[in-house]
C-alpha cells in the first residue's frame, strides 16, 4: 500500500499555471522571511518567550494548504507559524500574536505556540506534541457528521508518533472513513534526537497497521507536496477514507530560536546540504526559470515586495499596544 | 426529603431513578438538537456497564450513538475536535479513574481553546464520567477525582446528588458553551426521586438547600449529600438541626450559599468523596473560614475519602470513605455533644 515516492518527479508545468506556482513561490517566501524576523525579533530581545521556527520545511505546509479549500480544516504544531500562514493568516496579527499584542489573533493570550484562525480554517497550533490528533479527527468525524464534504488535515512532526493518541484517531479514522490526513512532517530531528534513535521500524508501516493509505514523499519539492496532497485531499472528500503523509523535510534553524548549538546533534555540513541542495524555494524557482515560465527578476520581485510586507505587519505589531491587565479574566469561559 | 427546595412541593409527581434521569436528559437534548451524540465505549447496544444508556441507539442510531474502541484519549481528543467544529458531543469515560487517561485532551485541549484563540473558538463537550467508592472495585475503578478537573479553569465540574438534579444539570450541561465535566455516583444509579414530567433545567453554580436547618452547616457533594442527610436525621433525634447544603456545581462554586449557611448556623463540615488532602473539601473549607470567621464556634472540618488508594476488600474499603454515623459524630462533636 505504501508508495515510496521519494524520487518520483512531479507532473509537468503547465504554462497556464503559471500565476498559480508563483503564488506558492511567495506563499513560501512570505513564511521563509516571516520566520527569519521571528528569528530576529527574538535576538533583539522585541519578543517575550521563545519560538519554534519553520523554515526549510515551507513546501510542506504551502503544498498541502494550497490543495484545500478554505472551509478545510488543519490542526498545527508548536512549529506552525508555516502552516498559519499557509492557510490564509495575515502577516501583521500573526507578528502582533508573536509579541502579545491585544491585535494578535489571539488577543496575545496564545502566542507563537498557540495561533488560531478559525475563519481560515486553522483549529489551532498545538503545544502538546500530537496533541491535535485529537482535535482534527474530531473535525473529520464532524464534517462527515454534517454532511459536509470538508476535510481535516493534521500537521505532526514525526517526533509525534511516539505518541498513543495518533494511534488511537488512526484507528477510529480508517474504521470510520473520515476524511483526515495526517501529514508527518519528518524533519529528522525529535526536538535534539535523530528520529531514528527513537522510531522503531518504517514510519509509513504504522499508519498502514490500521489499513490507512500512506505515502512517503520529498517535502522539500512543493509541486509533489501539492499533486500527493491533492490526490489524498479529494479522496478523503470523495469518502474513500483518511490517507497519511510522511514528508521527508528538514528545519533549518535549531529545534526553537535559542537552540543555537547542535553541533552535538547534527552537522553543519548535514545543514548546509540541504540549504544549498534542498531548499524547497530554490527548487521551485529554479525549476519555473528554467523550464521558462518565468525569470529570476519576476522572484526577486516577488521577494521584495514580501520583505516590504513584513517590514509593515512588524511595525504594526511593534506598534500595537499590549492588552490591557483587565483582559486576564476574559475568555476563561465561553 | 430529595430536593425538597428545588421541587417546590411538586413531591406528588413521578419517580425515576438517577440512571432514568440521566438517560432522560440525554434523550430529550438528543431529540431536541442534532448536533448532540454520545461516543464512548459500550454506549451502544450495550448501553454502558451500568446500563443507563439503554434504549438511546434504538432510538438514534449507531451515527449518534457511537461505539468507540477502547482509546479514551483518542475518543475524548475526538470530541473536542467535533466541539470545536459545530457539534455537542457527550463523551462517555466509564469510570472517572480514566480520567486520568483522557487529562491532555480533557485539561490542555478543551479547557484552554477558548482562551488561548482568545475567545474566537470554543469546546462545548460534556464528559459523563462516574465517581464513588463502596463497589468492591478496588483501586482503579472507585476514585472521585472531582477535584481534578475542579482545578483546572476552563472546566465546568457538575455533582449531581438526586435524580431531580441529574437530569436538570445534565440538559444545562449540555446546553453550556463550555467543557463540562458531568460526574455521577456509581452507587447512586439505581436510586429514585422525583421528577417532573416537564422540561426543566438547573444553573450551574446555584446550590440547593436539601435540608433547611439552624445548628450545623453540612456542605456535601454528590454520594455524600445522602450520607449528609442520614446524618441530618441522626442529628435530628438528638434535637440537632443540621442544613444541608449541596453546591451542586464544584465549578463554578456558588460559594455564597455556602458561606450564608456557615453565617447562620455557625459550624460546618464540608464532606466531598474526593481524596481528602488537597481536595474539594480544602476548597469549600477555605471558602466558608474566609468568608464566615467571624461568625463560626468551631474551626470548619473536612471530611473525605481517606488518603490512601481505595482498598478492595469491604473490611478496608468501608472505613476509607464518610458515612452517616462518621458525620453524625463529627457533628456531634463541633455541636460541643459528647
């Protein structure tokens, strides 16, 4: 049942898709430099706490939001800033939730840990490692319930499948049909452990014990993210069931902003690798250029009007005010 | 002398035992609003252990009445991912020792959505779960773990003691926006009391005088409300006139009554089933001396279960646990009667 796909190429560009692959190139982009001044902002001190940032893993959370629709749900992670902003949240309350500012999309109660949209369809990151199996198979079971042809899809790295609850909503998912996918985000990296230290046998053979279809792709390669996601997205709506995902993926900064040191862990040549060789921006750019749909001033452009975006959603943050104290006692109870 | 102040003289009407009215409730929520459905282990044709969900499948179906494999994290986390997204699921966890099992989804997930979105999304998930020792079911299936999940802000904890408010608490519970933890006393099933045919509801966070009375305060929750009033009827025949007074709600705590009660008689005992270190009863306690000092003639006590794992044998589980006549003579004792 299992597609090892890992070295499978996807369709083609089709030159009338052209507006649609660049508006993933900025989608990743726009993550890649959010996260960038995430970074900054916490080593200049501007932001409270600390954050768990997604960069090199962008073509993961952008080629699976783009194959669904607004009303789809996702559930995310600690690391979710990518999959917010994937899933439709604007750059200027994201920053302003990062610094607890009352603008946030959580009215500074949540922070980068905890950003919800329900208008985009994003339920919530989750700082609990597998703590949204739950949520996003209740949402599947909820649509299905309905009557709706939504789809729910659960982002998890794969330091999640240590824990019991995914195996729990697996099974009821694949008893049940309901349209979820579980999309493990391999990134390597338990926080500061090689996954392979802790993940006995194949990843793919866990979800296929509960006679889930699982595929294992190249998450770096967004136009394969995309084309799988798709195909499981519409499956699951058409009521063929939930599907899981493994991409195969990597974070370039530490497991959160002050894990500076990894060499303990990981190499800077392993690092540098997939920088250079791997990055998800750099494989779809150079593929639109190449293939002639488009030109590296047409992505410069692109990366300069997202920068010019960032620099105004971080100054409306900087610029927002704080909640005030009285609000602590607000939203306890609905 | 079931709810004599709720029920308003309405004694003469029917009868129903506290599973009926919890089965009641269900049914007619169910009928009522469709979003509403029931998942857990053995809810279906089996109707639960105690059999209070009997006859519900029949009548909904198996889409509404769903059979869960035995996973209370997993079923639980699914519950509050169908709150979350329009519907008003009622999560059966058999024993309220696998409380323990359901806590991240139950304290991290459902508890905290609504204020960590900042008020954009919210859980209105009823988790049934039982508490009560005195079954012979030994250490893992007798705990009263209301404390717990009283803790936890977020939550919403009801205590059902009679048939009359099991059936009214649950039908608000259900109706509330909010994570309700619903808790009911295994070894009350079984037990009879007056329910009006009518459609009725009870707030949260109001608590009822079951027994009107001017010498002792007893504040007792759940199992305990009856042992409080046997005790009251001991207390009686030694011309005693205990209240006893039943939050009804842990959370929220309709801590007024409790300290009103404490004002006007001037001694009080606070019994909940719940472990006593650290428990529901340290709260209630701190409620009535911060809220009554000056009005009390003897220090507040608390009586809960005994602070060990409850025992299997009845020699050792029956002393772990109040009863009447361990409150008869506590009271007894604060009145200044030997």
């Amino acid at each position: 049942m299992t597609r090892k796909a890992e070295k499978a190429a996807p369709a083609p560009f089709e030159a009338q898709d052209v507006e649609h692959w660049l508006h993933v190139y900025e989608q990743m982009v726009k993550i890649r430099e959010f996260e960038e001044k995430a970074n900054e902002l916490y080593l200049k001190a501007l932001m409270p706490g600390l954050t768990h940032l997604y960069a090199g893993q962008e073509a993961v959370a952008v080629g699976v939001c783009e194959a669904l629709r607004p009303a789809d749900y996702i559930t995310s992670t600690h690391r979710g800033h990518g999959h917010c902003l994937a899933k439709g949240a604007s750059l200027d309350r994201m920053f302003a939730e990062l610094l607890g500012k009352e603008a946030g999309y959580c009215r500074g109660k949540g922070g980068s840990m905890h950003i919800a949209d329900p208008a985009s369809g994003n339920l919530g990151a989750n700082a609990i490692v597998g703590g949204s199996a739950g949520i996003a198979t209740g949402a599947a079971f909820s649509a299905k319930m309905r009557g709706t042809d939504q789809v729910a899809v659960c982002f998890f790295g794969e330091g999640a499948l240590g824990q019991g609850i995914v195996y729990e909503v697996m099974n009821m998912a694949s008893l049940w049909k309901l349209p979820v996918i579980y999309v493990c985000e391999n990134n390597q990296y338990n926080e500061y452990t090689h996954f392979r230290e802790a993940t006995a046998g194949e990843i793919t053979a866990r979800a296929e014990a509960f006679g889930i279809l699982a595929e294992t792709i190249d998450g770096q390669d967004v136009r394969l993210v995309y084309e799988t996601a798709q195909r499981l997205v519409e499956r699951a709506r058409r009521g063929e069931g939930p599907a899981f995902l493994e991409c195969l993926t990597y974070r370039y900064y530490g497991h959160h902003v002050g894990d500076i040191s990894r060499a303990y862990y990981r190499s800077k040549e392993e690092e540098q690798e997939w920088r250079t060789r791997r990055d998800p921006l750099k494989i779809l750019g150079e593929k639109m250029v190449e293939q002639k749909l488009t030109d590296q001033a047409v992505l410069d452009g692109i990366h300069q009007d997202v920068l010019s975006e960032i620099e105004a959603a971080v100054q409306f943050a900087i610029d927002a005010p704080f909640p005030d104290p009285a609000e602590v006692d607000e939203d306890v109870y609905a | 002398m079931i709810g004599v102040t709720s029920l308003e003289g309405r004694m003469a009407e029917r009868e129903l035992t506290f599973a009926e009215a919890i089965r009641e409730a269900l049914a007619e929520e169910m009928r009522r609003d469709p979003r509403v459905f029931i998942i857990g282990e053995d809810v279906a044709e089996a109707g639960t252990p105690f059999k209070v969900l009997s006859g519900l499948v029949e009548e909904f179906g198996k889409e509404r009445v769903v059979d869960s494999p035995i996973s209370e994290p997993g079923f639980t986390g699914l519950g509050v991912g169908a709150a979350m997204t329009g519907l008003r699921p009622v999560v059966d966890l058999m024993f309220g020792d696998f409380l323990t099992l359901a806590m991240d989804q139950i304290a991290n997930q459902a508890a905290k959505i609504h204020y960590m979105s900042g008020g954009k999304m919210k859980a209105p998930i009823v988790i049934r779960t039982t508490l009560g020792a005195t079954r012979r079911s030994a250490a893992q299936h007798s705990q009263s773990l209301q404390a717990w999940v009283s803790h936890v802000p977020g939550l919403k904890v009801a205590l059902p003691s009679t048939p009359y408010d099991a059936k009214g608490l649950l039908k608000s519970a259900i109706r509330d926006e909010n994570p309700v933890v619903f808790m009911e006393d295994k070894m009350m099933y079984k037990l009879k009391g007056p329910v009006p045919e009518e459609e009725y509801t009870i707030p949260f966070g109001v608590a009822d005088v079951k027994r009107p009375g001017g010498d002792i305060t007893l504040v007792a929750t759940s199992s305990m409300v009856q042992v409080a009033l046997g005790a009251a009827d001991k207390l009686q025949e030694i011309g005693i006139s205990a209240e006893v007074v039943d939050p009804r709600t842990t959370a929220p705590l309709d801590k007024q009554s409790l300290i009103d009660s404490a004002r006007k008689t001037s001694r009080a005992i606070v019994i909940d089933e719940g472990y006593e270190r650290y428990g529901v009863t340290a709260e209630f306690a701190s409620v009535i001396a911060e809220g009554a000092f000056y009005y009390l003639d003897a220090p507040v006590r608390r009586m809960g279960a005994r602070d060990v794992p409850v025992p299997f044998s009845p020699a050792l589980e029956d002393v772990t646990v109040p009863t009447e006549e361990t409150v008869f003579q506590m009271a007894k004792a604060l009145c200044g009667r030997s």
